[in-house]
C-alpha cells in the first residue's frame, strides 16, 4: 500500500497532542506545507524557533520512519486538489446544499482514512483474525454498529465471530479466551472506559487484540497488538461521533472484510454460496413448495 499521503491529516490530527517544541514544527509545516517539503532538518528547525533534533523526534512520534517519509506524504496531500476541508450545515438551509455538504464530509473522512491506512498492519490484522479460532468485536454506542456489521460480514464467511456492547458479558467471553482467539475493540476517541478495560483484560489473558481508533496514541490503542486507525474527522457542531467517523468505522471493516475475503478466496465464495442459499430457502413460501410436490394437482 503506498505511504505517498497523508502527512497534513496526521499532522492537523496529532498537533495539539504534542509537546511545545514538536507542536510548533507541526503548526509551522501545516502553515507552509509548499515551503517546509524543500527544507532540511536544521532548517525547519531554524524556520519553526527549534531545533533539527525536535524535527527528528517530531517523526518519530507522528509514526514516521524519518524526516523524509514526512516530506514525502506532505508532498503528496499538496498534490491532491480533493481536499476541502469539512462544512457544517447552517439554520434552515436547501436541502441540496445540505446533501452536498453530507456527502463531501463523507467522502473527506474516508479518503483521510486511506491516506493514513498502514498496509503493515492492515497485513497483519487480516492474517491475524484469518488464524483465529474465533473473533470478539467490542464497540458501544456508535462504534456498537460497526462491530455489529463486523459481526454480520465474518459470520456469512464461516468465521465464529460475536459483536457485544455489554462490558459484563463481553468480560466473561474475554475470562476464557487464549492466544488463538483475537478481541478487536472499537472506539472513535480511543479512550472509551468500557472498551480500553475490556482490551486490557484481553492483554492479561494472551489474547490477541486489535484496536480501530482514530489516528494517534489513544488508551485503547496502547493495549492492542496491531493498531488500525481512521480520519479523526475534525467535528463541527451537527457532524458527531455518529456520522462520518461512524462511516470511517463501517470502511475499515468493509477493508478487513475484503482482504480476508480475497486471501481465501475459494473458502469465501463457499460460505456466501451456502449463507445465500439458506437465506433464500427461508423466503420459500411452504405451501407452494407443497402444492408442487403433491401428485394431484
């Protein structure tokens, strides 16, 4: 997966959870993205009243490899012309302006979520719930609804999943569990109590443990083995936790669902063949199927 984008939603996402020195380098890059790709270390240091070593440990705790990779995914963003930022809706506004701006939000909060997507990990979360005996998602409030469609999805493919909001029953699930098993804890702000103490639990027992959150270290995502993460989706007044980073939430399931799907591909297409066919067989209405076979009609 490339690596090419996302370096100004990172840096719009981390920057007011970083320390002085880091945050003015932040502040200084978002404020001149064209300029700061063309600096050095020493530089930017220079430009931004710190130092190169700040610029260095400024990469390190964005999740960069370097100063380069940063330049480089900044350089991508200034070649993207897509990005307009989020739009709130206004008192008693057309309901076309209001579709658009819905739309455009949507859309903004999906493409962030690509663009700072780690293929590593996504690589690792899909071979990981691929080896597991069985699956828990934990997620409540909105984030329940992503873990209920995750539910749904990995079941129609044979995999034994269970999507709970119930912090007690979810801790008596987790009690049992062991390596083989992987818990996969969803929450937008990472920092949901019910959730980071069930992925905990999951920790102590050996389990294998995934968060979704949104980008940066978060309490849920210290506690899981491999971190995924979506747009943070700056929220305007009427756009909460419910709607775009619900959407961000349902896009990074519907990307686990797909990459597994793909890696057992023969094994998939099996699954739904029989998961559709038994739905189907459901909708077949009895007293037609009897008026069939009976000889005397």
């Amino acid at each position: 997966m490339s690596h090419s984008k996302g370096g100004l939603v990172i840096l719009n996402e981390m920057v007011n959870n970083l320390p002085p020195s880091e945050r003015k380098i932040a502040q200084y890059i978002v404020s001149n993205p064209e300029e700061a790709i063309h600096l050095t270390a020493m530089a930017l240091g220079e430009k931004s009243n710190t130092s190169s070593a700040a610029v260095i440990r400024l990469c390190k705790s964005l999740g960069f490899k370097g100063f380069q990779e940063l330049k480089i995914r900044v350089t991508g963003d200034l070649q993207d012309q897509v990005v307009k930022g989020y739009r709130d809706i206004q008192q008693n506004e057309e309901y076309m302006d209001i579709i658009d701006k819905v739309t455009a939000n949507t859309i903004q909060t999906l493409k962030e979520t690509v663009d700072i997507m780690d293929g590593k990990n996504l690589k690792k979360a899909v071979t990981t719930l691929s080896e597991s005996k069985s699956i828990l998602f934990i997620g409540v409030g909105a984030s329940h609804i992503a873990a209920k469609d995750a539910e749904q999805k990995f079941q129609r493919i044979g995999k034994e999943t269970q999507a709970l909001s119930d912090v007690h029953t979810a801790a008596t699930l987790i009690a049992n569990k062991d390596p083989r098993d992987v818990v996969v804890g969803i929450s937008f702000s990472g920092e949901t109590l019910e959730v980071v103490k069930l992925l905990e639990l999951a920790k102590q027992k050996n389990t294998k443990t995934i968060s979704i959150t949104k980008y940066g270290n978060t309490p849920l995502s210290n506690f899981a083995d491999i971190q995924l993460f979506t747009s943070a989706a700056r929220e305007a007044t009427f756009r909460s936790g419910a709607t775009s980073s619900r959407i961000a939430q349902l896009h990074v399931i519907d990307i686990l669902f797909m990459c597994l799907a793909s890696e057992e591909y023969d094994k998939t297409v099996k699954h739904l063949d029989e998961t559709r066919d038994a739905i189907l067989f459901l909708r077949e209405d009895p007293t037609k199927k009897n008026k069939r076979s009976d000889p005397d009609d």
